[in-house]
C-alpha cells in the first residue's frame, strides 16, 4: 500500500475495519467469560456515537 488513500481503501473494503473491531469485542468478551468476569448468558453491548455503530454491526454479524 503507498498513500493513505490505498490504507483507508483496504479498511472499508468488505467492512474490514468494522470486522477487525468485532473481532476485537468477542475476544474480550471470551475473555471475560472463560475467567468467570461474565455470565455468557448475560452479556449485553451499548454505545454512543461510533459505540453504536460497532454495536449494531455485531447485532447483525456476530
């Protein structure tokens, strides 16, 4: 890649960039269940602004 323009082109290309954050929620999330933080049956996701578009994307994709 060799202009910003190439980067941010990649990141969007088949919502890359929104799946690479998903991505980084349900490991955390895994996380917190596998040590006994969260109940896998309770886990809720919120956000605001940018929150809210990541959550609504793992609504829909997770």
């Amino acid at each position: 890649m060799k202009t910003w323009y190439d980067i941010n082109a990649a990141n969007q290309k088949n919502w890359g960039e929104r799946r690479s954050l998903l991505s980084s929620v349900l490991t955390g999330v895994s996380l917190a269940v596998d040590r006994g933080f969260a109940d896998p049956a309770r886990v809720g996701i919120t956000g605001l602004s940018d929150g809210a578009s990541t959550a609504a994307f793992a609504l829909i994709n997770a």
